[in-house]
C-alpha cells in the first residue's frame, strides 16, 4: 500500500461522518457488552480497575470495527 493509499484511508477514517457513525455505534455496542460483561461487578460496587479498563476496551473496539468497515465500504465505492 502506497503512502497516498494511507493518507486516503486516514482521511476517510477521521471524517466527520464516519467518526460520528463509529462513536454512536460504539456508545451503544459498547453499553451492551459493559453490562453483559461487567454488570455484576457494577451492581455489587465491585467495579476494579481491570473493569474499568476491559469496560473502555469494550467501547474502543466497536469503534475500530465500525471505523475499518466504514472506510472500506467508502473506498470499494470509489472503484
């Protein structure tokens, strides 16, 4: 991949549309996993710093997902 191809995907991956796409998507995916995983924790006040680190983790990487997918779909568009 040449340098140009990577100035493109990042310029497509910090847009606004898709930035915002991924941080909503994120908010409501990682909510989900947060409570299924960590719900427990949360109700009994047992919430630790490894929680609170998988729980960060939880939203970070829906929005990864969300942001790779949404600049591939962009650039398969393109042709």
């Amino acid at each position: 991949m040449s340098q140009s191809r990577y100035v493109e995907w990042f310029g497509i991956a910090v847009s606004p549309r898709v930035m915002r796409r991924s941080a909503c998507y994120a908010i409501v995916v990682g909510s989900l996993l947060i409570l299924i995983n960590h719900g427990a924790c949360i109700l009994d006040e047992m919430y630790t710093p490894e929680c609170f680190l998988q729980s960060i983790l939880s939203v970070i990487v829906p929005y990864i997902v969300v942001t790779v997918s949404s600049v591939q779909a962009t650039i398969s568009s393109q042709g």
